[in-house]
C-alpha cells in the first residue's frame, strides 16, 4: 500500500513538471529560419571560424552542425557543446500539445468511443440500438472509469 501511494505522488509530481512545460513553452513554436546555432552565433557577432577555434574544430565543421541543425540531423551532443562555446545552454524539452490531464481524458473517450460504437452496431443487429443521446454518456461514463484506473493496454491502438 506504501508504494502505491509513493507513485501516485511521483506520478502526480510528474505531471505537474510536464503541465508546467506546457504552460511555459506550449505557445513556444518560434523556430529562427536561420536555425539556433547560427541565429545565436550571428546575435553574439561571433564567426564561423571564432566558434570552430573555440571548440577546437574547423569552421567547416561549425558550417555543417548548423546545417545539420536544419535538416534536423544535428546530435544533441553538437548542440549542447556548441551551446557551451557560445556561453549559451542547450534546452531540449518534449512539450506536450495540451496538459497531461486533457490528453488522457482525450485519449480515454478515443478509445470508449471505438469499443462503444463497436458494440452499438452489434445491438442494432439486433435491434438494441442506443439512442446518440445514450451512446454519448455510455461513452462519458466508461471513459470517465478508463481514466481513473489507467489500464497497462490505454495507449495501445488496438
């Protein structure tokens, strides 16, 4: 019992970490056309071949990353480093579109939907049909059950 509460807690200490991302950076989609390791790079006035000597690489290397950047082939371990160079940090975040809660219960109704209209075309066979009235709160009601017991299958397709 012990440990079901301490997850719950640090589930709920989790999603309170990813809401907050959300709340700061969901509106955050500014991306310079330049890219940030050349927009950054040009802002501090620094050169290809300033940065390239500071990281102890060729300016063509510095030219590539910031192409790489683009294309979106660049590693995480160029940026961060190229960051360091520049006196800058590296962010990386996974912001989620909405909060944690709201994509759950999405998903929930998603997958009640699928199961409830499943099994509406097979009472209509047998002419049980529900009414769309009827369907919407079987759908409301079981997603509601979905989301407070999370089943290990919630985010399978199937």
């Amino acid at each position: 019992m012990v440990n079901i509460c301490v997850d719950i807690k640090l589930l709920s200490n989790i999603t309170d970490k990813v809401n907050q991302a959300v709340k700061q950076f969901g509106d955050f989609s500014i991306h310079p056309q330049e890219g940030w390791l050349r927009t950054v790079r040009n802002a501090l006035g620094m050169s290809g071949s300033q940065l390239a000597k500071r990281l102890g690489v060729t300016k063509s290397r510095v030219s590539k990353a910031e192409q790489d950047e683009l294309s979106g082939s660049v590693t995480l371990k160029t940026m961060q480093s190229m960051a360091e160079a520049m006196d800058c940090k590296f962010v990386y975040a996974v912001v989620p579109n909405n909060d944690v809660e709201t994509i759950i219960k999405l998903r929930a109704k998603e997958k009640e939907r699928l199961q409830v209209e499943t099994a509406s075309m097979h009472m209509a066979l047998e002419a049980q049909s529900l009414s769309k009235e009827q369907l919407e709160f079987e759908i409301q009601r079981i997603a509601a059950q979905i989301v407070d017991k999370m089943p290990s299958d919630f985010w399978n397709d199937e």
